[in-house]
C-alpha cells in the first residue's frame, strides 16, 4: 500500500511539472454601441459611412481566440495564437471567408535572442500607427486607416503568409521585421519597425513597401513616426505618416502627408481621449486639385471593472469638395 501511494505521488509530481511547462489560454471580447451618423459623404474612418439610421454595431472587434505556450527549457519557447472574428448584434462572421480574421500564427522564441513567427499577423508598420490612436482604431472617434496616409494595402492592417522577427528588449529599444510572401497572388509586403518605450517616452519608426504585384499596388509604401510623452496628468501624442500610391498605373506617382496631434489623459476615474489629424492627397490624385481631409475625434473611457468599460465617443470629419461627416456611438466592452 505505502509503495503504491508513493508511486502514485511522483506520478502526481511528473504531471504538474509536465502541465507547469505548458499552458493554452482561452480569451475574447464582445463589444456593443448604440451610435448614429449624420449621413456625410466625407471620410470618416470607423464611422456610419452615408448612413442615418440609428445602429447597434461594434466599436472594437469582438472576438474569441486561443493562445498558448510551451517552456522547451534553455530559454527556448514556443508560442501560437489564432483568434475568430465576429459581430455580435447578428452573430454574423466579420469576414465570412476568413475564419480566423485576426492573428493566426505559431512562433519559437529565445529569451535572450528574440522571437522568430510564422502565419497571419500584424505588419511591422501598424504598431507606431495604432499605439498612436487614442481610440486604437476603434470605433467612430479613432484616425484609423488615415494613419496610412493613403497607403494602398493588400492585407489591411494584418498580413497573410508572414515570416517575422522580433527582438527581445535592449533596454527598451526593439526591433520588428516581416516580409509577407505574396505566393503568386498578391504583393509582396517588406516592412520593419523599430520602438523605443521606457520611462514616460515612446518612440517609433515605421516602413512597409509592397513589390511583385498587381499594378494597382506594386510599389506602392508607407513610412511613419511617432513620439509621445507620459507627463502623468496627460499624454501628449504626436505621429506624421508619408505614402507613396499608385497613380494612372505608375508605380509610386503620388504622395500623401498625414499628421497627428493627440492626447490621453486620466478624468475622473476614466479616461479620455482626444485627436486631431489631416490627410493631404497628392494632386494627381485628384486631377491636379488639392484634397484634404480632417477628423476630430473625442471620446471618454470609464472602467467599471478591470474586464467591463463603458465608452462615448465622437467623430467629425471633413473633406474637400464632399458634406460633412459626423457620427457619435455609446457603448460597453467586455473582456475575459
């Protein structure tokens, strides 16, 4: 009886550690607003589009995803993650070819030599962009894809057959690389960043340039900065983007300009937001006219609870040439 029991105590010891060494972890988001726009025809980013009509729709995506890790010893690990996209007033998929919308990759990484993925994930050039929205390009508030300056993607803000790498933290300082293989049927994505955040500074330099593809994007890229400093009672923000865009079937004919000045600051128990940006076309674009567009966004947070947060939020956006464009949303996100 005593050797079975102690047989059956380091059968129970292997176990934990064998379990201790891996770990899969289920988690998601469903986010719900009510919101109404003013049925402008200028572009607003995240907002109702020429709609009037009174909406529940989402701010931020809802999703359900699963994410994993294995301790293979010496500072060697491995990772994966893949995550559904879905709209939950319908219930509806938010892409009904792509199950898994958002990131789907597995990864090895080393903890002193950095992180090598493979699979569906982020470009480089997204990071300075969103870490740059107050609203993280959510919702009717947010600057969104006016961030790219016009930038004509194939994947959007994610890329398709990614090879990647991301360096462990030298103090701060990291560095991200990734080419997303076209594989015959669309361009080829080249895009790195590099990102500074210590202290109350972050830092970052963006560039993304596709090849090898269709005339309408071949050569079509993208490059941003930005900066911002923690200051406690607020943070200030501050992000520039150049693109280069196919014009007439000339590979980077064109030229956009977008700026940014933004801030976060801590009110009353939440949050908020705040951010103005302007989008300058290049005058091809337009048949040698200059077009300009503009968004004010302006948003508050309030956590109830660290998973449960109620948000108001406002976009206003004008274009030259086309009607104003306003939208407002009230709403609630849940994470678990």
């Amino acid at each position: 009886m005593k050797k079975s029991l102690l047989a059956l105590a380091v059968l129970g010891a292997f176990a934990g550690a064998a379990s201790a060494q891996s770990s899969v972890t289920i988690y998601g988001s469903l986010d719900q607003a009510v919101s109404k726009g003013n049925g402008g025809t200028a572009s607003n980013p995240g907002a109702n589009g020429t709609s009037k009509a009174w909406q529940v729709r989402e701010s931020n995506g809802s999703r359900l995803g699963f994410r994993g890790n294995e301790d293979l010893g010496g500072g060697l690990s491995a990772q994966f993650q893949i995550e559904h996209r879905f709209t939950p007033d319908t219930g509806a998929l938010t892409n009904a070819n792509v199950f898994w919308q958002g990131r789907s990759y597995v990864q090895l990484s080393s903890a002193s030599a950095g992180r090598v993925y493979l699979g569906r994930e982020y470009a480089p050039v997204f990071w300075p962009a969103v870490k740059s929205d107050p609203f993280g390009w959510d919702g009717v508030g947010q600057m969104g894809t006016f961030e790219w300056a016009g930038y004509l993607t194939t994947s959007g803000v994610r890329v398709n057959n990614t090879v990647g790498y991301r360096s462990p933290s030298w103090g701060g300082f990291t560095v991200n690389a990734a080419v997303g293989l076209g594989e015959a049927a669309t361009s080829r994505a080249n895009g790195f960043n590099a990102e500074y955040a210590a202290g109350p500074i972050y830092a970052a330099f963006g560039y993304e340039k596709l090849n090898k593809g269709p005339v309408t994007t071949d050569g079509n890229s993208v490059a941003n900065f930005a900066f911002h400093y923690d200051l406690g009672m607020i943070k200030p923000i501050f992000y520039y983007a150049r693109a280069k865009v196919t014009a007439g079937g000339v590979g980077g004919a064109a030229t956009n300009k977008f700026w940014q000045l933004a801030a976060l600051a801590p009110v009353g128990g939440g949050t908020i937001k705040a951010a103005y940006g302007r989008l300058d076309y290049d005058k091809v674009l337009f048949g040698g006219v200059d077009t300009k567009s503009s968004k004010l966004g302006l948003g508050y947070d309030y956590p109830l609870s660290k998973r449960t947060n109620l948000y108001a939020d406002v976009g206003w956006a004008k274009q030259d040439n086309k009607s104003n464009n306003s939208a407002y949303a009230f709403g609630v996100k849940h994470t678990f």
